[in-house]
C-alpha cells in the first residue's frame, strides 16, 4: 500500500479537523467528540491512502514531566487497521519529529526538548528492550503512574532548560504533569494521558 504522509502541524483547518473526527470515530478510538476536536488541533502530520483517504494520524501537545523537569511534546500516534505491522510506524513517527524539530528550530527560543512515549501497546514494549533504542533515537526513563515504559526521542543539539519549578511534591512523586503555561502554579490533578506511538492500535 503507497501512503502519503502530509505535515500538517499549526495549520489544521476545519475541513481536516471534520475529516480526522469522522476517522477516530469510524475506528472507535475517540469516543468524545469534543475531545477528538480538541485532539485534532495538535495534528502533527496525517496519512493518506492511495484513495486520498485519511489513514494514520500523529498528534502532540506540549508537557512537563515532574521526573524531567523540562518540557516535551507527548506524542500520539494511530493507524487504521490496514496499516498496523506494515512497517509504518518507525518512517510516520521520525516525520513527525522532523516536523516538530524543525519548528523548534524556528523559534528564538525553543519551547520542547524533544518527544515522550508512554508504551502503552505490550507487543511494541517487549520488542523494545534497549535502554536506547536507535531506531527511534529513544531513550527509556522509567515508567509512568500508569505502569508503562517512558521514553524521550530527543531533538539534535537539545540544550536543557531552566527546570520547571514544582509546586506539588506529593503530585511530582506521583508524576503528574504539568503543562509548560502553568509552569508555576500547582499540579493538576490528570497525570499522563492515554495514548503515545505505540497507543491506540499503532502497531
């Protein structure tokens, strides 16, 4: 199967955003639509079938990690069933992270470090065992309140950051997230969401 793969990342447009909720919804992988909307608007690239259909989507959102202190985009990634363990994965994520780097690369200050995985798909975390998994210049840090592998894809040259200054200790044992604007204020209460490369039926 031929696969288009399109950046789309700071320019989804209503017709797209109407086009990847009806997608989710035909493949029941987001059931609120209100939350598919909101999903839609941190589309990083999408695939394209040889029919012009929509078939793979990868999606990221700014987050601190308490562990890392640093901010990273936690990166999601699904296919619809024609494409699961066809070898796409890999060469559709590494788009993404050119996407996504290259922008950084374009700001007078960089808002990410690179990206987080959290390896919800058992078949994927026992095929990964590498500290450092080359293909995907994937790096483990530990394990999510969820019990699944954390991994950090990070961007060429990545200078660290001031760290985050975390108001929760109890929340950061617990490692819940903090987004980048509220960098400053306590916790909420959400930890790491559902969903990752390797979520949602990406295999």
């Amino acid at each position: 199967m031929k696969v288009e793969i399109i950046p789309v990342w700071k320019q989804v447009t209503p017709a797209l955003t109407e086009e990847v909720v009806a997608f989710w919804r035909e493949h029941k992988a987001i059931a609120d639509e209100a939350v598919a909307r909101a999903r839609a608007q941190q589309l990083v690239c999408i695939a394209r079938d040889e029919a012009g259909a929509v078939c793979g989507v990868g999606t990221a959102v700014l987050k601190v990690l308490p562990r890392l202190r640093q901010p990273t985009y936690y990166y999601r990634q699904f296919f619809a069933p024609q494409l699961r363990g066809r070898g796409y994965i890999r060469d559709f994520f590494l788009r993404c992270k050119q996407v996504l780097h290259d922008y950084n690369a374009s700001l007078k200050t960089p808002e990410s470090l690179g990206i987080l995985l959290e390896i919800e798909n058992p078949k994927i975390a026992a095929a990964y065992k590498r500290a450092v998994e080359h293909g995907f210049d994937a790096v483990f840090i530990g394990y999510s309140p969820r019990g699944l592998p954390l991994r950090v894809s990070y961007f060429d040259d990545a200078v660290l950051q001031p760290p985050v200054r975390l108001r929760a200790p109890a929340a950061a044992a617990s490692g819940r997230d903090v987004a980048p604007h509220k960098r400053n204020t306590p916790l909420p209460a959400a930890g790491v969401a559902a969903g990752s490369i390797t979520t949602e039926n990406a295999s």
